[in-house]
C-alpha cells in the first residue's frame, strides 16, 4: 500500500502530469461522435481507471494522522511489556 510520503515525491508528480494528459487526451476522444457504444465504453473505462490512480494521492491524504505524542506512548508501553489496552483500565 502506498503512503502519503509516496505522493509527495518527484517520480508521481510527473507520473501525475503524464496521466492527466492522458486522460485529457480520452476526455476529447469521448466527446467524438464517431466512435461506436464498444469504442466509447473502452474509452470510458480508461477514463475511470486514470481516475482511480490519480485519486490515490487523496486516499492517502485522508488517512488519519497519528498524533506524535501518541506514538511516544507506543515506545514506553514497549518498555514496559504492558499493551494499551491495560493501560486504560
């Protein structure tokens, strides 16, 4: 799974740039009347799935941060040998 650090790096930024001019690209193809229903749902597919990789950036963003404090307490319960669970008792 990626990370919001992967989407933060030089390589997706120019993957980004690359699949939003594809997708520009299919965006117009769509928008042709020359195209038949099987074409046109090809190109509607792809669409989608440029879509969905783009959209991971988001995904990830959106995951919840974890608060630095808490991840001290991780380290001391570690030392310790207790669980977070026995400690909220």
């Amino acid at each position: 799974m990626l990370k919001a650090e992967d989407f933060r790096s030089q390589t997706w930024k120019r993957l980004t740039q690359t699949l939003e001019h594809r997708l520009q690209e299919l965006r117009e193809l769509n928008d042709s009347p020359s195209f038949g229903t099987e074409k046109t749902a090809l190109i509607r597919g792809g669409i989608s799935e440029l879509k969905r990789i783009l959209s991971l950036a988001e995904q990830a963003s959106l995951s919840k941060a974890v608060d630095p404090d808490e991840l001290a307490g991780v380290d001391q319960l570690a030392v310790t040998g207790l669980h977070r669970s026995e400690t909220t008792n």
